[in-house]
C-alpha cells in the first residue's frame, strides 16, 4: 500500500500532482480526482494506482481527441492515427474509440454522408475520386459504395458538365480534336464513369468552329516554323507537329503548300 502524501494543484486548471510516501507519483485531472475519491492519506494498492494511471492516460488523450475533432469531423482511422502518432497504447485507444462513439463524436456513415455532400456542393470530382478519397480516410468500401450510389444521377451529370465546361473554356487555343480528348481525359480524372462523360460530351455545344480553329492552326504553324528553321526535313516535322496536335491532315497541307 502507498499513502498520498500531497496533493499539489499545477499550474494548468484542473490538473493536480499526486505524492505517495512523500514522493511524486503521477499527475491526474479534477474528474479523476474526484471519481477516485483521492484524498490527502489515502492509501492506494499497487492495481488501484496502475488502474489512476490508465483511467487518466485514456482520459487525457480522450480530450485530445475531441479538440482534433472540434476543428472538423473525423473517421475513426483519422483518430487512431491521431492517437498512434502521440504513442498511446492500443488497448487505450479502442477504449477512447468507443467511448467517442458512444457520445456521438464518432460515426463513419455520417461523415460518409457529409463528406459527400460536401464534395458535390464545393467541387467538381466524380464518384471514382471521391470513393478514392473516402478510402484513404478509412471508410468502408461497402459504406462508401452504398451512400455514392444513394447520390441522384443528375447531381453527378451536373457536376461533370460543370468540369467539362471548365475545361473547355481553358482549351479554346487548341485544335477541336484536341479539346474533345482534352475534356474527355479531364473528367477521367475526376473520376466519372463512361456513361456520365458519353452524355455530357453529347449534351455541350461542341461544333467545331472553323473560323477559330482556322486561327488555332495559323498560331501553331508560325510556332512550329520557328521551332524548326533552318533544321533538316523541317517541312514534315511541322506537318507531324500540328498533326500530333490534332489538325485536320488537309488543313495543314494546304497551309504548307501556302508558305513554300
């Protein structure tokens, strides 16, 4: 048995220092304090203080928890990490996991939930990228499956015209084969399904404009000429240029034709 001897209040409010046999022996929050009924002379057997010890570790580390939380909601694999990087013991961490639960501070389906919600009003990525992103938080697949397929249709079809018009805007410069692959590989990329990017492609004005991709071409001509002046079988190394590019293969021809 060990006797507290001094009960010493830190600096910190709430915290205090506890001596047994004249010695410090741990430091332990008011709520710990109390619940333990610890008291100048009372004595403690060696499982009363080792249980002090993990009832306060948990409970430290538990407040921890709830502050990373409070600036914005978490997965339960985001607090465990959170909990491992700080060294806290396994056994504790389950214990602080389930408690959050119990107290509502955790639930994966509702920040599945959330986090989509959220994603489709501030962004522009499909379903693929935004289950990739649940994932690396931790979420379930069969969770993440499940609330993505309980998002309407159309709100996907919305979003992926948005990015298509995003993309189109910023590829007026190029050839019209060249922005229909641009816009088709780009909302790959935000992980929309076939299907979705077939109907948006057929749904946009997507006409070719000859007047600008006339002055497309022009531009990438003169660059082209420049690039390869004075360099050996320069006349084919444009025409492969501007084709790569996408330019019509007659387009460029009579445009050689015009400069020689």
């Amino acid at each position: 048995m060990a006797k507290i001897t001094k009960i010493q209040a830190q600096k910190r409010k709430g915290r205090f220092n506890i001596f047994l046999d004249g010695k410090y022996a741990f430091a332990v929050s008011e709520n710990i304090l109390i619940k333990y009924h610890l008291y100048k002379d009372t004595e403690l057997t060696e499982a009363e203080i080792e249980q002090i010890k993990v009832k306060e570790n948990v409970d430290k580390y538990y407040v921890r928890a709830l502050d990373y939380i409070s600036h914005q909601i978490r997965t339960t694999k985001e607090i465990k990490d959170f909990l491992k990087d700080r060294e806290v013991e396994d056994d504790d961490i389950k214990i602080i996991i389930e408690k959050l639960e119990e107290n509502r501070y955790l639930n994966d389906e509702s920040y599945t939930k959330s986090f989509i919600n959220t994603q489709l009003i501030t962004g522009v990525d499909g379903p693929i990228v935004i289950q990739n992103k649940l994932f690396k938080k931790g979420i379930d697949k069969k969770m993440a499956d499940q609330e993505l397929l309980n998002v309407d249709y159309n709100q996907w079809l919305e979003n992926a015209t948005k990015a298509a018009i995003k993309i189109q805007k910023h590829a007026t410069r190029q050839s019209f084969k060249n922005l229909l692959n641009k816009i088709k590989t780009g909302l790959m990329q935000k992980g929309y399904t076939s299907e979705i990017i077939e109907e948006v492609m057929s749904n946009l004005d997507l006409d070719v404009d000859e007047e600008q991709e006339a002055e497309n071409l022009q531009r990438e001509f003169t660059k082209a000429q420049k690039h390869y002046e004075g360099k050996e079988n320069a006349h084919n190394k444009i025409y492969q240029s501007l084709l790569r590019k996408g330019f019509n293969s007659s387009a460029i021809t009579n445009l050689l034709n015009k400069k020689d």
